[in-house]
C-alpha cells in the first residue's frame, strides 16, 4: 500500500561476512603468534633437549652369570629409569609443573617416597623451575651396578651418576650452573626397580659478572 509501513529485511550476507572475516583475523593472529621467535619450551625456536647418559653396567654374579639377554633387559631398564627422571626432574620445563614432582615419588619404595618432598633441592630443579625458561646439557653419566642372586635373578642395583646442565633464566641474567652427583640405591620388586634409598649433592650457582673496566 502506498504510504504503508516499510519494511527492511536483516542483511544476513553482510553478517556472515563480517563474523568469517573475525574468524580469519583470528586464525591469522594465531598463526602469527604460533611462528614468530622467542616461542616458550618446545617450540621450533626452543626445543627441548633430550638426555643421554653416557652409561656404564656392571653385573655382579653369586653364581652362574644371568644370560645376556637378562643382562641387557635389566640394564636397559635402569638406564631408562633414570633418564626418564633426569629428563623430568631437570630438563624439560614443560613437566616440572608446580615444582612438587609428585608423580616422580612412584619410583621410590614408601619410605624413601615420604623424604622426597624435602629433598626436592638435590633430588630436581628445585625452586629454580619458576625463575628458567630452558636447561642445555653437558656431558652426563651413569654408571650402573646390578647383583643377581644364587639363583641368577637380579635383587638390587646401585646407580652412581654425574649431572651438568646450563639453565637460561626467563629474564635477563647470568647462565645457572647445574651440578648434582648422586647415588641411588634400588631394589627389584616384581617386573619393576624402585629406589630404596639415596645420597646426593647439588649445586646452583650463577657466575658473578665480571666487573666492567673502569673508565681512565
């Protein structure tokens, strides 16, 4: 009718339009966020470095020597064991969480699992897990005695081991030093090795700077 009421029909193109090109500039800030540098732990521009011991395995017989296939497994086990903790406890920030390494006590029997959280200082990271944003490795090794019983079946196990790390920190700053020897005495329960008891000394220690020259 003339003079009548117009009305207006909602422009759903020009809506679809603006919401898809949110969605792109979205996806475009992401991608962007994702590839440029200085990414946190595991990125492209900072990945995580993966622990090997240099390792060494001595077997200790009371009678027949284990077969070597026995041999090997065992060793294997006790190797990976404590790269598995090493990489976990010192390497990858990723998994050091709040700092309380809860899940690492499994590996201890019950009574060594309850002197684990007051040991955290020599036994992880420690407090600087809130303060590096990544660990390098230096040269680190392991070296494993296992002893068999009369009936050639592995019953305990030490491991003596050497680790030397650089940790960056998240802010500017000299390099930390890392530098923890240790000993751990285990114990074979079922299919698996648990740690009885230890001994261990850590250090962390950032170099003083040396004093600028003074000018003449």
């Amino acid at each position: 009718m003339p003079g009548g009421p117009s009305f207006r029909r909602p422009n759903y193109r020009r809506r679809r339009t603006v919401t898809l090109l949110a969605v792109l500039g979205v996806v475009a800030l992401a991608v962007v966020l994702l590839t440029r540098g200085g990414g946190g732990p595991g990125s492209k521009d900072n990945p995580i470095p993966t622990l090997a011991f240099v390792a060494t395995t001595k077997h200790i017989n009371q009678s027949k020597p284990a077969s070597e296939a026995v041999k090997k497994a065992e060793s294997d086990a006790i190797v990976k064991l404590f790269t598995d903790y090493y990489q976990e406890a010192y390497v990858d920030p990723r998994k050091w969480g709040d700092g309380k390494f809860e899940d690492l006590q499994d590996l201890f029997v019950a009574t060594a699992k309850t002197s684990f959280p007051r040991d955290l200082e020599s036994l992880t990271i420690g407090q600087s897990y809130s303060v590096l944003k990544r660990v390098d490795l230096k040269t680190n090794t392991l070296a494993v005695s296992i002893y068999y019983d009369t009936k050639s079946a592995p019953t305990i196990a030490v491991a003596a081991i050497r680790f030397e790390a650089v940790g960056t920190l998240k802010k500017a700053g000299p390099k930390l030093m890392i530098d923890q020897t240790a000993t751990f005495y285990l114990q074979k329960q079922g299919d698996s090795w648990k740690i009885t008891s230890y001994d261990t000394k850590a250090t962390q220690v950032q170099p003083t700077p040396s004093p600028s020259p003074s000018s003449t």
